[in-house]
C-alpha cells in the first residue's frame, strides 16, 4: 500500500467519524508517525509502506474515537513556540495568543518606568503556555511565575518551560493563595475555567471527554473564578498594575461589572479576538487611597 492510498484511507475513516479537519488530521497523523514532511509526502507518496500501514490505521481509530489530535501527537503551536499537552492540560488555543500580545504591548509600554524586570503571575497556568511565551517573547524585561492547583499540570508546565529555554518559576496553590500578602506582582495573566457547569456536558465530544474538567468549570455561572479574582488581587498587585483574563465571548458585561462593583479597579478595556469577539479583559488596580 502507498503512502497516498495509506493517507487516503485515514481520511474517508476520519470523515465517517465526523472529524472537520479530516484531511488535514490523517496527513499529520502520517507525519507523525513517519517524522515525513508535508513536501515529503507529496513527493514520495506513491512508495510503498505496508510495514507502517496497522501503526497508522491505530492512530487514525485513536483520532476517530474522539481523542484530540494534539493528545495523540502529545504537540501544540502557541505564539510559534512548541509546546508539549495531554490529556492533564488543556489544548492551548489560538484565541489565547490575543492575552499574550496584549501583555507583550503592556509591557513594553511600561519599560520607561521600571528599572527591574517586571514580576508576571501566569495564574490558572496549565501547560504555561501563556507564562512561557510572554517569558521568552519579553526576555530580560520579565521575570515570570507560574501557578496551578494541579499539580500534573505543573508537571506539563515545566517541561514546557525547559522546551522553550523559559526560566520560570512553578507554585502549586488554588488561586491566589499563596502569594496574598507575601508577594507583589506587576501583572496578572489569567485564563480561569471560565465554562458553565450546565454547559460542559454540550460542549463537543473532543473537548467534554478528554480536556480536564476542572480547567472548565467556571462554576453555575461560569463567573466563579473572576470573582475570586477580583477580591484577591489587590493582596498580591502593585498600585496602577494590571489583571488581563481571557474571558468567554458572552461574559464582557458580567466580568467587567464584577471588577467595577470591587471599587478597586479602573479602565476596563475589552479587546476582541480575530473572529471579532469579545475575547480579553484588562483592568488596573487602583491602590485605596487613605
């Protein structure tokens, strides 16, 4: 069997099972398995490989179960660095890279300011991927901390880091915790679980079976974790410092009415993502006047 009837064959077996990107999937599948290139396959597509025919057609039943594609070839871009998941760590998302550009911007606009780097919390990290990226996007200007309740998904975390040449430094905790009153940080990035509990269950097959859970559920509401937010970092944030959150496309008004109601914070700005939705939440704290 050849390399294009081999590919083909995924294919019509990812689209039976409803997979989108089903051309696409059985193609990285191949490369994956081969370390072949896209150019390679093309050219060399009608050699011979029956010997990587039963370990190919294993991986595409694993993408047709369901499986993620990036928890198969354990490989995700973000910000064009590489990063490694599974199934511990959400996929990082695209839509997330827009957090990270808007704290890069943030950054270089305060350098005049500063004669250190400025201390970053990655908060609700996961893989890190959102830590990592400013870490080596920013460069000396940043010195970067990274925390999860989980501790698995520090573990992904760090092994990203030594990926990417971050230096990083990992805390375990939920939340905020502990840093509240211990430690000062010049921004806050956030990405919380931010799904409604109700909504989980209808969410796409991928996603509600394999992506850890916890790192979904934003509780009834979904609004769980910005209230947290909200009532913690002032204990951990310098005057005039920023909190940038993902946030879910519907919940711009409720997030933002959540930090207006603290009294705490000023200039809520909401920036939207490529597809025009609402997409990050920047606030700063306004330190109490006394």
């Amino acid at each position: 069997m050849t390399i294009s009837e081999l590919i083909k064959i995924g294919k019509e077996r990812l689209m039976q099972a409803g997979v989108s990107d089903a051309g696409v999937d059985s193609r990285r599948l191949f490369s994956f398995l081969t370390g072949m290139s896209d150019t390679d396959i093309v050219v060399r597509g009608r050699e011979e490989r029956p010997e990587q025919a039963a370990g190919y057609i294993d991986l595409i039943e694993r993408r047709a179960s369901g499986i993620p594609l990036q928890y198969i070839t354990h490989e995700q871009e973000f910000m064009g660095l590489p990063f490694y998941v599974d199934e511990r760590v959400l996929i990082p998302r695209m839509d997330t890279e827009i957090l990270v550009e808007e704290a890069l911007k943030q950054i270089d606009r305060t350098l005049i300011h500063r004669a250190k780097p400025l201390d970053v919390l990655d908060l609700c990290c996961g893989s890190g991927a959102i830590g990592i990226a400013v870490a080596v996007l920013a460069k000396d200007n940043v010195k970067v901390t990274c925390s999860d309740i989980s501790g698995d998904a520090l573990e992904v975390a760090k092994i990203n880091a030594e990926k990417n040449g971050a230096d990083i430094e990992f805390v375990q905790g939920d939340m905020l915790e502990p840093f509240m009153r211990t430690r000062e940080f010049g921004m806050i990035l956030c990405n919380p679980p931010y799904i409604r509990s109700g909504v989980i269950p209808t969410l796409m097959k991928e996603v509600r079976a394999h992506e850890p859970y916890n790192a979904l559920d934003g509780g009834r509401d979904g609004l769980e974790f910005y209230r947290r937010l909200a009532k913690d970092a002032p204990k951990t944030l310098k005057h005039g410092c920023a909190v940038l959150m993902e946030i879910g496309c519907d919940q711009k008004d409720d997030v933002a009415r959540i930090f207006k109601e603290d009294g705490r914070y000023f200039d809520a700005e909401c920036i939207k993502d490529l597809a025009g939705l609402d997409r990050v939440m920047v606030v700063q704290y306004r330190w109490p006047e006394r």
